[in-house]
C-alpha cells in the first residue's frame, strides 16, 4: 500500500499536523497544545477523502463533554464547514484518564470527509497504551481495505489421527516405491508423495474449509 508524507504545520505555529496520503486518502494527523486556540487556518483544507485525528485538547457536548468550550464550539463549527464527520459513539470507551481528576473525556478526536456514497470509516477505541493516559483509537477506512477472495482450504484433524494404521500402509506401500536413481528422481519423488496422500486421506480426517 503506497504512502507518503506530504505537508507539515511551521514551526513557529502553535497547533501542530502533518498530512499523509495513502493511496487517494489524505490523513491529517493533528496536535493542540492545552494552551493554545484554535484559529481559522489552523487546519490545512484537503479533498475528500480525508480523515482528520488526534489530539485536540477541546472541550464540547457533542463529544460527551457536560460543556463547551471556546475551542470546542470553533471545531464543532469547522467541521460543519469543512463538510468533516466527527466520528464518535457514546457507547464506546472515551479516549482519556486523568489520574488528577480521576475522569475520563475525549481529547482525542476523528473526522472523517467522504465523497458521495462511500461509507463512514470505523472507529473503536483500544486499551491505554502502558505508561500513558491516552487510549489509541483504530480506524479503519472501509475504501482502503480491499477485498480479496479466498480460497478453499483443506483441513486436517490430526489429533483424531489413526497414526497406527497410517504407519501400518506407509510401511506396505513404501516396498513398492521404486528406488530413486538419478535417472528417475521426480518420478520416484511423485510416488512417495502420493503413498503418504494416499495414507494421510485412508487414517486422518480432513475437509474443507470455505475461506
């Protein structure tokens, strides 16, 4: 899957990104210090599809905050403008802890921006990462996962094995394998993988298994 970065924020601004595309996505991966606002050319503006995430350090009651802050109502506004879903199911874990507060909130924010007809990416939200307060969030963008058929696998049970009986017809079948010379290497090779087919097929159970 082809990536590449391909814009970052100045280093003299306050709210820190950087775009990634991947194959016809654009990620914009996002960080607001606490202390900083949220201005209108905060965000760099890219094309459908597009997801942006991260850390937004904004408060509002449409990410289960009890209310809204000033960022918070600007965020909520630019993603009404820039056409950007917010991505966020009250049902999940938030994405937060504070040890201070002992809370939890949703710091951590997606949005997503999709062309006409195609399908909202997935978000679900993961156990906190070790030594941190934050939960990484796993989204998969449903355009980006492409579909590859699968095909017929054949299992074998060998715990429910007959290994006595599968011993018992190697040993017979295998007086009557011709001996290898290197004049009849593959033919000799072909048999004996067909001796232990044979076998393997008369003494453990096997089917398949639709992929």
């Amino acid at each position: 899957m082809a990536c590449s970065a391909i814009a970052q924020s100045a280093e003299d601004t306050e709210v820190e990104w950087i775009t990634t595309k991947v194959q016809d996505t654009t990620i914009v991966n996002i960080y607001k210090p606490p202390p900083s606002r949220l201005v209108p050319t905060f965000l760099p503006d890219v094309p459908a599809p597009a997801m942006y995430a991260g850390d937004f350090n904004s408060h509002h009651t449409d990410w289960a905050y009890s209310s809204s802050n000033a960022d918070g109502d600007f965020l909520a506004e630019w993603a009404s403008i820039a056409d950007a879903t917010l991505l966020y199911d009250p049902k999940v874990p938030r994405t937060f802890y504070s040890a201070r507060w002992n809370s939890t909130t949703n710091l951590d924010l997606a949005f997503a921006k999709c062309r006409n007809n195609e399908l909202l990416p997935v978000r679900c939200i993961l156990d906190r990462f070790p030594r941190s307060h934050h939960q990484p969030s796993l989204i998969t963008i449903l355009s980006l996962v492409q579909p590859v058929e699968g095909k017929d696998v054949k299992r074998w049970n060998f715990r429910k094995a007959n290994w006595v009986g599968f011993t018992q017809q190697v040993n017979k079948a295998a007086a009557g394998l011709p001996h290898p010379r290197p004049t009849n290497l593959n033919n000799a090779h072909d048999s004996y993988c067909k001796m232990l087919l044979a076998a393997a097929k008369s003494n453990i159970p096997h089917g398949v298994c639709k992929a």
